[in-house]
C-alpha cells in the first residue's frame, strides 16, 4: 500500500487544501447542535426575537458553508483522484509494456489486463473515499464526542462505551477481508483469461458450433468467482449490521440514562435533543468509517497485486562488450534455454551468419523454431552459451540499439484499428516513401491500391476486416519499412499462397542484398535459397548446411522435401 501511495505525493498541496476546506465545512456542521442547545436553553427562555433572528441566521450561514465546504472538498478530491489513478495506470502500463517474457508469463496476460483495470479501479476509489469521507468521519467522530463530553460527561461515557466494541469488530472482520479479496482477484484473472480466448477466437467458435462448450467453461469461472466474492461478501457485510446493532443498543441506552437525568434535574431536554443530533454524526461516522475498512480490504488487495508489477525488477541489463571483428555479423555459441527449467527447449545451438547473409530455420511444430528467435530478440536470456551481433556479445546492446538493428514479423503478430499506413509505419519517424516501399516488397503495395481509400484504409483491430494473407503482408511491410540491418521473418508467409511467396523471396532477394535475412518457414521452398539451414528437432540442430547439403545428409529435411515435392518448389 505504501508503494502506491507514492504517487500522491505530487498533490499533496492540493490535498491539504482540500483537508482545510473539508474540516471548514465540518466544523460548521458540527456547531450547529451546540446553537440549537444555546438557543432552546437560553435565547428563547427570554424571548429575545432579535437573539433568536441572529442565532437562526448564524445556523443558516454554518448550513451553507457546510454544504459548500462538502462540495468543494468533495470536487477538489474528485480530481486528486482522477489525476493519481491516470499517473498510475500510466506507470503500470508502461512497466507492462518493458517486463520481460519471463515476467510476463509469470504474471500472464488476463493477470496484467486486470491488474490494469480492476485493481487500478479498487484503488482510485478507495484514496477518493478517503479524501471525502476520511477526513469529515474522524472529525465528526473526535468533535462530536469532545462536544458531548463538555455538554453532558455521563451520557456521553454511555456512548464511549460502545466505541470500543465497534472498532474491536470491525477491524477483525476486516483483517479477513484482504486475503478473501485477493482470491477473488485471482479469479477476476482467468474470468479475464477466458473471455478473452473466446472472443479472439470467436471465428473458431462459431465455425466449429462450440458455443454452448464454450458457454460452460465461461459459466464454470464465473461460478467459481461469484462464489469467492460471496463468501468475501458475506464477511464483510456482517460489519455493518453489527455496527449499527451496537449503535442502536448505545443510542437506547443514552435515551434510558437521559430520561432518567432529566427527572432528575441533571440535565435539561436542550441538553438531550442537541446529545441525540450528535450521536446520530456519530453513528454516521462510524458507518462511514466501516465503509472505508471495507473498501480498503479491497484496496489493499489491488495494491498488492500492483506493487507486485511496479516493483519487478527490469531483467534487460546491458554490459558493456568491446567486441571482437574476428566474429561473424550473427553468432550462436553453444546455446541452450528452458521456459520453465525442467526441460532443454533449446540445447547446443551453434551457427554463424555473415553480414548479407540468409538463415532458413526450419522443423517440426515445437522444435525451438521460435524459440530461438526470441533469444535473438531477447525476449529471454539463454540459460548457457552467448549470443554475438557484430562481434558484440547480445547483452551489450540497449533495447534502442537492439530494435535499431533488428525488424521481425513474427508468428503471433497483430495489427491495431487504424489506417493501413498507420499500421506499417507503427508511430515510427518513416517517410512516406520508405512506407509504399515496405509493402512493395512485402507484395502489398497492389492490394492496398486496390481498396479504395488505399493507404488511408481503416483496419479493424487485429486486422478482422482483411484476410490472412493481407494481415501477413502488412506484417512484412511493418518489419521492412525501418530498413533493419537484420530480418526476421518467423512463419510469416504461412498463408501467402506459392506464387506470392514466390515474389516476396525474389523481391527480398533483390532488394536486401545487405540485409540478414532469417527465415523460419515450415516450407522447405521459403528457405531452399539461404545460405545456410537449421534444421531442429527437439531443441537441437539435426542438420546444418545448404539446400543441396540437407537432401544428401539430413534425413528429416529429405522426407520434408519429398513430402512437399508435389507444389514447393515454384520460383
């Protein structure tokens, strides 16, 4: 909690503005009983109109600066708020954007959606319910008693005496709450996870008629998040009938021990009715207070689960490297990686590329295809060996250098609502020239031209609105459009059909002759004309050479090439 209570520190001058206009307007509430005791006691025993007028007009003007005193405050603390969950929602959304895949998979995706929605919003309500009703309730709560102390000390020890109980209970249901408000959290994650599964593959769904599946397994993690958040909701709902049960048992036993001082000259029904007028700001205050126990069990949880993020630590370090000239421009030196540590995802991958030079990686699903790209890219760090760019060990770049170098178009690429031009030049510094050119190589540049508004075409999210083949196309044109020194393309071509892959290796060829091309292709067509292939099965390069190379020595790239003999090969 402490962690995110940070970012109020810019508006803590605003804050104590809002303190002082909010105790103002308190304070004028709270003088009110003690005029109206004044008057019944002793302006109205003389019948002194014009004290009466005065005292009137003096309880109307506390009402108003009240009421405004409230509304101020109350305005004040609304932006406060708004401008400390927009700091931290920023925040949150940028340390999301710079974990790493390691810390991403360990958070998982619904996990951060949720993080940056829900829990951001249990905590903006909660520092708004302070600011509103953590200042005026202790006031009303401190005054009020002090006030009642000075009118009348007995009755008011009969209303103390419920106080402590009051507290006692609702600070141990309480203390119960956060943890049950984490568990429901957790569940508000896979209730985000699966209804965003369902909806990106809404197609899927319907074209396979899993509706009705898919209805179950939605309706099975809402049951189990309803359940959580009643058992979290029945505990925290007991304090508010148990405060108010002691409440009314206190407000019965003042108006017993009133009934039987005022028979007994101790004290004057004045002196009652302004006791009465108090207990009630009491009462309310207390029930204010047990809101704000209640909404900061669920804030603590929220703040928790977003510390957790803020307080990652960033994974991409850089150390320094000279480097070494005698190095090929890409080089793997004995790498090997696991996801999760209990099996080789990768294991002794060795290779080097020259400056110009093209990669085709190529095996079956499950490989370390990707995988290895991803180490390239540093998305996570090899477990053993080091990675070489330019003679400089992969750790020695910065995430700018790196992204300088490298453009990819990978498997699992997306495309955002936007223009077409938008889309391939992705908020980079690109001319507009540099954009046509991207998509000319990437056999884009015709289609586009074909839609009427062209390059200003609208492009629904994800692409919906444009078939695979497009969405793949503008893909390359994004990675192309930066002219980066190395080219990844990692299945990026899967739904081009033969001839448009055909004229996009051709077009590359032509075009890149100084780029580093690195193919992963699950055709052995879309790499047969690198100057080096990998072949991997099971993490591990079972073959390594040319085209001409593989088909004498690799046995698993010979059945690959018979297998697609019948339309792979079309130049």
């Amino acid at each position: 909690m402490k962690r995110i209570l940070l970012y109020l520190k810019p508006y803590r001058l605003r804050m104590f503005a809002g303190f002082l206009v909010k105790v103002t307007g308190t304070m004028a509430e709270l003088v009110l009983p003690w005029i109206l005791t004044h008057i019944l006691e002793n302006v109205i025993v003389g019948q002194k109109i014009g004290e009466i007028v005065f005292y009137g007009v003096v309880m109307i003007l506390c009402s108003i600066v009240a009421c405004l005193g409230n509304i101020i405050a109350n305005r004040m603390a609304a932006k406060v708020t708004t401008r400390f969950s927009k700091a931290m929602r920023k925040e949150l959304f940028t340390k999301t954007l710079y974990l790493s895949a390691t810390d991403t998979d360990r958070f998982t995706i619904p996990s951060l959606e949720s993080r940056i929605t829900t829990d951001t919003y249990n905590v903006q309500n909660f520092i708004g319910m302070m600011q509103r009703m953590g200042v005026r309730a202790p006031i009303l709560l401190i005054g009020g008693t002090v006030l009642t102390m000075l009118m009348d000390t007995a009755l008011s020890l009969v209303m103390l005496a419920t106080l402590p109980i009051i507290f006692v209970t609702v600070y141990s249901i309480s203390r119960k709450g956060v943890p049950l408000y984490g568990d429901v959290q957790k569940s508000v994650d896979s209730m985000v996870r699966v209804a965003r599964e369902d909806i990106q593959g809404i197609r899927v769904i319907k074209a396979l008629s899993r509706n009705e599946h898919e209805n179950r397994r939605y309706d099975r993690v809402n049951t189990e998040l309803s359940a959580k958040e009643r058992r979290a909701g029945t505990i925290m709902g007991i304090v508010n009938p148990v405060m108010t049960l002691l409440m009314n048992t206190g407000i019965a036993a003042v108006v017993a021990v009133a009934a039987y001082r005022v028979r007994s000259d101790l004290t004057s029904p004045a002196t009652v009715i302004a006791f009465m007028q108090y207990f009630t700001l009491i009462s309310m205050a207390m029930m204010s207070l047990s809101r704000m126990f209640v909404m900061y069990t669920k804030c603590a949880a929220s703040a928790n689960r977003i510390a957790q993020v803020l307080d990652t630590p960033d994974r991409y370090t850089v150390i320094p490297d000279t480097g070494s000239s005698e190095r090929a421009h890409i080089c793997f030196d004995e790498v090997g990686f696991s996801y999760f540590g209990k099996q080789k995802n990768l294991e002794n991958i060795s290779f080097s590329l020259q400056k110009g030079q093209r990669l085709g990686i190529i095996g079956s699903t499950g490989s370390g295809k990707s995988t290895l790209i991803k180490l390239l890219l540093r998305f996570y760090e090899p477990d053993t060996g080091e990675i070489y760019i330019d003679g400089r060990k992969l750790t020695s770049f910065s995430r700018e250098e790196l992204t300088c170098i490298t453009g990819a178009a990978l498997q699992n690429g997306f495309l955002y609502a936007g223009t077409i031009e938008e889309n391939i030049r992705f908020g980079r510094e690109i001319s507009d020239e540099d954009v046509q050119c991207a998509a000319k190589i990437a056999q884009a540049h015709n289609f586009i031209c074909d839609i009427p508004d062209g390059y200003a075409h609208q492009i629904a999210a994800n692409g919906t609105n444009l078939s695979g083949g497009q969405r793949q196309r503008l893909l390359l044109a994004r990675a192309l459009a930066a002219k980066p020194q190395i080219l990844i393309l990692d299945d990026s071509s899967s739904a081009l059909d033969y001839k448009t892959d055909a004229m996009l290796r051709q077009a590359l060829d032509a075009n890149l002759q100084n780029t580093t091309v690195i193919t992963v292709a699950q055709r052995v067509s879309s790499v047969k004309n690198c100057d080096l292939i990998l072949v991997l099965e099971d993490g591990r390069i079972i073959g390594k050479g040319t085209h001409n190379e593989l088909l004498e020595s690799c046995i698993a790239y010979r059945e690959i090439s018979d297998s697609q003999m019948g339309g792979a090969f079309v130049d």
